[in-house]
C-alpha cells in the first residue's frame, strides 16, 4: 500500500454524498414490491428480513419516509463494515474517501459473496492502482450488468490520484 498524503488523509468518505449516490442508483420505493429476483423490498432497495415488522405484509404495503430512512442508514453501515471485512479494516480506512465511497456502492449493490470474486481488482486497490483496479472492475460479469452505473463508477475509480 502507498504511503498515504496529509492530503490523502484529510480525504474522508462523504456520508451524505454516499446516501445520495445509492439512492440515485437504486432508487426509492416507499411501498413493498418485490426486486428483480421476487423478494419483498422497500425503500432503497432493503430486503424485508423476519425481524422487520414489514415482513409478511402484502406488496404494496406503503412504508414512511422516516421507515425507509431507517432501514437504508442501517444497510449502509452493514456495506462499509463489509468493505472493512472484505479489504482489511486497515487497507479500506486509508483508501482515499472517493475509493471508499465506491466500494460501499458497489458492496451495497452486489454483497460481499459477489464482490469477494474480484480478485485482480482487489489486487490492485491493495498497491493502490486506481487505474488497475478500475480496469478489472469493467471485466466482470457486474458490469455487464450495471454497466452505466458501473462505468460511473470505475470512470470515478481511475481518475483517484
């Protein structure tokens, strides 16, 4: 890992500019409805576990704004302790702020599962090539998925000096 800056270390992830990216890319349903692969959501894309009062009511359900508010704070906290997992508390705390604000977008998208497949990529963000890293994380399956929302990221990723 590189020796980081004073600037470097000044550089911190921004919270309320990571809410704001996640809600772009995922969007906001205040009602339940059921994601992509049939599992009750709301919100920012929260899956309704057993413990949420929301579990086993019908779609459509509608949920506050305080509710959902709530929910995706928490799903925000879980995605950057995954990062932490995933990249080492001590590598991920000293990645700059933008490189930290997307791995938790991209945690929060695919989960650790997923995101554990990107071996090259982690590679690289572990020596600190932005630019590396940005190029493994376009030759995946993910951004075949994703690919605006992918590409807006890596496009951010190799532009981290």
């Amino acid at each position: 890992m590189p020796q980081k800056t004073a600037r470097d270390k000044e550089e911190t992830m921004k919270f309320d500019q990571l809410l704001e990216q996640l809600q772009y890319d995922e969007g906001m349903v205040r009602e339940i409805y059921l994601d992509h692969l049939g599992y009750p959501t709301f919100g920012v894309g929260h899956l309704i576990k057993e413990d949420d009062p929301e579990h086993g009511k019908p779609v459509g359900t509608k949920v506050t704004y305080a509710r959902v508010q709530e929910c995706f704070r928490q799903d925000v906290d879980i995605a950057i302790k995954e990062c932490s997992i995933l990249y080492r508390e001590d590598y991920f705390e000293d990645y700059p702020g933008e490189v930290q604000e997307i791995l938790v977008n991209m945690m929060f998208n695919m989960g650790r599962p997923r995101l554990s497949g990107f071996k090259k990529m982690k590679a690289a963000l572990e020596k600190g090539d932005w630019k590396e890293a940005a190029k493994e994380g376009r030759d995946s399956k993910w951004y075949k998925q994703v690919t605006k929302r992918a590409e807006r990221l890596m496009s951010r990723l190799e532009k981290v000096s």
